[in-house]
C-alpha cells in the first residue's frame, strides 16, 4: 500500500504555524514511506475563502520547501462528487432529505433553551414540508444510541456517545457539502491513506466515521497531533505575536530554521535537537510523537535560526542577504568581499535582519560615527597612535593578517600599550561605531587603501588638544 497523506488548509487566512506543523509532519511522513503528498484547498465557505490566502499559503509551502505530488484540489471544483456520494446515500437509505426550514429549526431550537434544554434534531421532522420545488438539505441517518469509536493512532481508541451526534447535514441546500462530509468524500477518493492533523479536530471523527462507514469506505490512519501552545501555557494565537511563516520569513528566519523548530513540536528523536531535512525524512515516525501539548519556545527558534546562519555556506546566506540589502538601498554584488563579511557577521546574528542592518559600514564611502563612540574613543591622545599606524601599515608590501599583527604588536610595545587601548578606537574610526567583528577581519575585509582611508579621516575629526 503507497502511503499517501495530504495537507488540507482552508483559506481565510495566511499559514500559521499551526498549520505549518500539520502540513510538516504529513509530508515527512510520505517522503519517509516514499509515498505522496497531497495538497487540498478546503474552499467550502465561500464567505472566508480567498485567492489571495490560497496563495499565501502556496508560496509559504514553497518557501518551506514542502513539494506536493499532486494538487492543489479545491473542494469548491469537486461538487458533482460531494453531489454524487450524497445521492448514493440517499439511494443506499443512509441519509435522507431534510426540508424542515431554517426558520423553523430556529423555533426549535428557542422552544428548547427556554425549556433548558440542547435542540436534538429529529428525523421525523424530515418530510414535514416535502413537496417538488421545495428546497432541502440532505442529512445522514445516525444511530440513535451506543457509541461510536474512533481509532486513533496516537490515542488509541477514542469512544463517543452516540446520542451526541444528531443526523447532521451533509449537502446544504445549495449543493454545497458540510466540512465533514467533504472531508471524508476526499480523504476516501483520494485514496489518503493517513489523516495527520490537530487534536482540535477530533471531536469531528466520530461524525466522519459514521459517513465512511455509511459508505463503505475504509477509515484511513488517523493521528490527532496536540496543539501547540504558547508560552503562557495557552493555545498559540495572533495574541502570542506573529504566528504566521510569512511573518517569520520577513523577520529574516530562514526556513531549515522553520522546518527543524516545528518538527520538533510533539516529535523527538532522542534529545537531538539539530536535524536537517534529510535527517528528518529519514527518521519521522508517527512513533516518536508525543501525547502533550508542546510550547512554541521563540528562544529556541531563535537559536536554531542562528545555527542555520553560521553553518550554512555563506555564499547561500549572501545570496539571501542581497536583496534585502536591495529593498534598503544598498545594492552589493556577491564577491569576494561580501563572502568576508557574511562568514563574520554571521558568527553573531541570530536573523538575516542582524546581517542586513550590520552591513552597511563596509560598503560606506563615508563613515558616520556614532556621537557617544566618537566622543569616547577618538579622542586627542589617540591621534598620534592612530598616525603610526597608518605610517605603518602604509609601509606594508603585504597587506595580510599577519603583518596587520606585527604592526599593532610593535605599535603597543613602542608606546607601551595594550591592545584594549588601541582597538576600540581602531574600530570607531573604521566602522563608525564600537561594534563589529574582530578590528583585523575587519581591515582584511576593507582592503589596505580603505583602512588608511578611514584611519585617516578620523584622525582629521580628531581635535588636537
Ligand atoms: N480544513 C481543515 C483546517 O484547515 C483541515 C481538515 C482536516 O485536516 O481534516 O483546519
């Protein structure tokens, strides 16, 4: 059996993390089998769905590199087969036309709160009104008392009372189909073998058992993953700050970051927290995930963001850096030069965003000091250290790390300084400010006419005395 599992958004909104976790998991879970994955835009309501979300979500599984092998389907092009199953229970007697009004239901349903009570649809409302022209919906037959069980993977299996569930509708009177019944109608023709999805969905299965067994179709693998908590201990929502992949994206995460911090979310292999995503494929079991709820720990995201940073080959990093320069008005090519810098500022930055705004200082035709580091660091006892460097440097054939070395040591030794001394101003007259990566890569990057350049023109800001 070709294990095929499927990722079913519906599209009123962007892909949240949530969602995100439910398609990761689904399609590890293929590749691992080397089954496929399917992607299904649930657009049955027409009121919330939109284009514009349907692509947000399609770009932000592209961006997440979460390829599908067929689709997307959209529910909304498929009502012939909702139309079709439906008419099959009809015929098979597992549901009938219902053509009770709403406005009547509503009288029901008021008789029965003023009695205290819950309305329970009955079935011999049904034919009350039936007649030719009049409209209807179509509802399925339950049992009226027992119990109905769901197995679930990760829970075992999962018993309802029957009498909670009342003959619920599956084709509204527009034709269109109720979510359950077009969740189970695709989930059967689509030959999905392994249902992975929130446990806010469980409470749907026992109404999706019934219409799979109603039509004979085989209930597929289903795996209730816990939701995701934030850090209060609460389910994560908009109030927790951005959820949405997009907001990470633009937030300059990158998305080995994204993929490695969700997989994590209810699924462990050991206390391995690093896992590219061939790693991941080859170890996601539905084994491995966890019962409890799991926290969105940003820190941890955070972390992992800045691991993918640093280990990832800085040509990949600049090319992802670039345009962002772009969009604040720095247009750098990818060099030599921008490699050097990438693979220092990459040591620290925790987001793409650290790099783009701490970049600008090497490609500066004039250097802008910050007032406090100026005022503190270049000051006028500095001015005659900072021209024997320049004397010094400017003597150097070979303008490498080494002999950058040989001249700041002989600089300290000749006027008994220590390095402290010297390179922090070092530093303000070469990037304007008092943090950057080490003052050496930092002149190794600026190439030797940059440097006394720079060296310079903070010694003419330097007032003598
Ligand atoms: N369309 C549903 C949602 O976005 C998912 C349904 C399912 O996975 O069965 O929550």
């Amino acid at each position: 059996m070709t294990v095929r599992t499927r990722f079913a958004p519906s599209p009123t909104g962007s892909l949240h993390v949530g969602g995100a976790r439910t398609a990761i998991f689904n399609w590890l879970f293929a590749r691992h089998a080397g089954g496929q994955f399917i992607l299904r835009v649930e657009d049955t309501d027409r009121e919330r769905s939109t284009e514009e979300s349907i692509l947000e979500i399609t770009d932000a599984m592209e961006w997440l590199g979460l390829d599908w092998d067929e689709g997307p389907f959209r529910q909304s092009e498929r009502l012939e087969i909702y139309q079709k199953h439906a008419n099959l229970l009809l015929d098979s007697g597992h549901a009938y036309k219902c053509y009770v009004t709403p406005e009547e239901l509503d009288e029901k349903r008021k008789e029965a709160q003023s009695r205290g009570d819950v309305l329970h649809y009955k079935r011999e409302w049904a034919k009350l009104n039936e007649g030719p022209d009049v409209p209807y919906v179509i509802r399925l037959q339950t049992p009226d008392e027992g119990t109905i069980e769901v197995q679930d993977k990760l829970r075992g299996t999962v018993t309802f009372d029957a009498t909670e569930v009342d003959d619920f509708i599956i084709l509204k009177r527009d034709g269109f189909p109720t979510y359950n019944f077009a969740v189970v109608v695709d989930d059967a023709t689509m030959n999905i073998t392994h249902v992975i999805r929130g446990d806010d969905h469980l409470i749907n299965t026992p109404r999706q058992v019934l219409i799979y067994k109603s039509l004979n179709y085989e209930v597929p693998t289903l795996a209730h993953v816990s939701m995701i908590l934030g850090s209060d201990n609460k389910r994560l929502s908009k109030r927790h700050g951005a959820t949405s992949v997009v907001a990470y994206k633009d937030r300059g995460y990158l998305p080995e970051a994204i993929i490695n911090f969700l997989s994590r979310l209810g699924w462990s292999y050991g206390d391995q927290e690093i896992f590219s995503k061939e790693e991941l494929i080859e170890k996601f079991t539905l084994d491995n995930v966890g019962k409890s709820a799991a926290v969105f720990n940003e820190e941890k995201l955070e972390w992992l963001n800045s691991h993918y940073i640093k280990n990832d080959p800085p040509e990949k990093i600049a090319e992802l850096v670039i345009p962002l320069l772009k969009e604040n008005g720095l247009e750098v090519e990818l060099d030599e030069k921008l490699i050097k810098i990438i693979k220092e500022l990459s040591q620290r930055a925790k987001t793409l965003l650290d790099i783009r705004d701490s970049i600008n200082y090497f490609y500066a035709s004039e250097i802008e000091f910050e007032e406090k580091a100026k005022n503190k660091f270049l000051k006028s006892e500095i001015k005659p250290v900072l021209q024997d460097i320049v004397d010094k440097l400017s003597n150097l054939s070979d303008f490498n790390m080494d002999e950058m070395h040989k001249v700041f040591d002989q600089v300290m030794e000749e006027r008994e300084l220590k390095l402290g001394k010297i390179a922090q101003p070092v530093r303000v007259a070469l990037t304007g400010g008092t943090v950057s990566p080490g003052i050496f890569e930092v002149m190794d990057i600026l190439g030797k006419d940059e440097v006394i350049a720079r060296l310079n023109n903070a010694i003419s800001v330097i007032p003598n005395e």
